[in-house]
C-alpha cells in the first residue's frame, strides 16, 4: 500500500504586501487632480467609485491620457513583479512562512 505524501500547503489566509500596495499607489496618486480613495473616506461614494473607474480607463475630463494610464499601472506591474521575484524566485515568502509570520506575504 502506498504511502499517501504529506503536503506542505498552508491553509491560512496571507495578503500580499506588494501588489496591493502597487495597487493603492496607482489608485491614489497624489499627482493627479481626483483623489478617489479620499472621497471614499470621506464618503462620496458615487464620486469616489466614477473617479477610480476613470483612473483606471485613463481618463480625466478632458478625454484620454496616456501620462493617467502609466502612472495607474505602472506601481501595479511593478507590485505584481517584486511580488513575483522577491517574493518567490528569491525565497522571501517561504522563509516568512517558515517564520510562520501570519497574514504577510510580500
């Protein structure tokens, strides 16, 4: 009879640090005139969800912008990247685990 193999999986829930903060700095540039994290914070809800659905088309009120869609997706490439080689191709997730840090993951 063989012998089943003993997994090494985590089952915990982890939030990768990289791609979600590539993901806030894209959102909320502090370079571009709307601002759609504060107005959700503040509670302009509608505002808040029409001006991040702009900023990831790569509009403003004057129509497209090229300058809007690098600066919205450029921090996210580079989250998903340091994600994807810091995090996994050099071990820093593995040993975070083996640390058994909770929650974190880069």
């Amino acid at each position: 009879m063989a012998k089943k193999k003993k997994s090494h999986r985590s089952r915990g829930f982890t939030i990768p640090l990289a791609p979600i903060g590539g993901l806030y700095v894209g959102i909320a540039s502090p370079f571009l005139a709307n601002d759609p994290v504060g107005k959700l914070i503040s509670g302009d809800y509608q505002g808040g969800v029409k001006d991040m659905a702009q900023r990831l088309a790569g509009q403003d009120n004057n129509g497209f912008r090229l300058d809007i869609l690098m600066r919205t997706y450029l921090p996210i490439v580079l989250g998903l990247l340091i994600h994807k080689f810091v995090g996994g191709s050099l071990g820093l997730n593995r040993m975070l685990a083996r640390a058994k840090v909770p929650f974190v993951r880069v």
